[in-house]
C-alpha cells in the first residue's frame, strides 16, 4: 500500500513505517514457524542456503534471550531476499495449518461421540450403528459399561481409550 500525500501528487513515498512493522514481524513469524519445523520437513522446502544455515545456527542456541537475538538475525537475512522467494514456503504452511486444523476438528468429533457414548446416551449409540451396520455391537456396549464403571470408580480408562481408538478405526474406514 502507497502512501501519497497531497502536496505532491507525483512522488512515491513508499510504505508507512507501520506497514513496514507489520512486514518485518510477518517475516519474524515466519522464521518462528521455520525454526520449529522438524528437519525432515525443513528440507523438503525451498530455501536460499543463507536461510538454511541461520536456522541451524538459531536451533543451536538454547539460552533464551540470545535464541530471541539469534531469530531476530534470521528474520533479517530473511528480509534481504525478495519476498516472492518464500511464497512456496508460506504456502506449504498455511496448507499444513488447514490439515492439522481439519485433523484437529476430527478428533473433536470423536471425543464429543465418546462422551455421548458413555453419557447414557442411547440415541448416540442408535446413530452409531446405524452408520455402521456391521459393528461388534455387543463388544460396543461392553465397552461402554466399563468405561462407565472405571469412571465411577476412578480406575484407568482403558475402555475409555479402546472406545475412541475403535471410533477412530470406523472414520478411518468411511474415509
């Protein structure tokens, strides 16, 4: 965004000191998500080698405030290169973020239909074998009484979790 002032139409000033923060703490933001991106995923990126080394540098350092100076200095040689270098990488990012957001509502979802399980909630149970016909219904309702029981009685759930993973196991399987 250009800033142009009145009293000369004609000259570029070029961006407001504001838009030039929000830039350089984008760019910051961006080296965070690096640094905090496990090797084997760093690698398959696209990076300028400068990039890459300061993030080895920077992942090196295990005192706080001179990690805080060090991510600093990687967002600057992060700023000597033109901004469309990183476009692939904000890209891969953000498309990460979406499928880990997506995986994240899932498990929701299936926490949500454990707890309505095991909730007295019979109507929940209902909908779940009529989504899926071929289900060990027995072997359901058994686990759904212990997990009901380790609850009363404050024991390790066990059934709590089998519950969950074979919830899993049916998403798994309709995907």
């Amino acid at each position: 965004m250009k800033r142009t002032y009145t009293d000369n139409p004609d000259h570029d000033y070029g961006p407001t000191r504001t838009q030039q923060r929000r830039d350089a703490l984008a760019v910051l933001e961006l080296a965070v998500q690096l640094i905090e991106l496990p090797p084997s995923r760093l690698a398959k990126l696209e990076l300028p080698e400068d990039v890459v080394r300061e993030i080895a540098n920077t992942r090196k350092i295990t005192s706080h405030i001179a990690r805080k100076r060090q991510l600093g200095f990687l967002a600057k040689v992060m700023r000597r290169h033109e901004s469309d270098v990183f476009d692939n990488v904000r890209a891969a990012l953000g498309e990460n973020r979406e499928r880990q957001r997506q995986e994240t509502a899932a498990m929701h979802r299936l926490e949500a239909m454990r707890d309505r399980l095991i909730g007295e909630d019979e109507t929940a149970l209902q909908e779940l074998i009529a989504r899926h016909p071929d289900i060990d219904r027995q072997h359901l309702r058994s686990l759904i009484r212990q997990a009901r029981s380790e609850r009363e009685a404050n024991k390790p759930p066990r059934a709590y979790r089998e519950i969950f993973q074979l919830l899993k196991d049916l998403a798994a399987s309709d995907a």
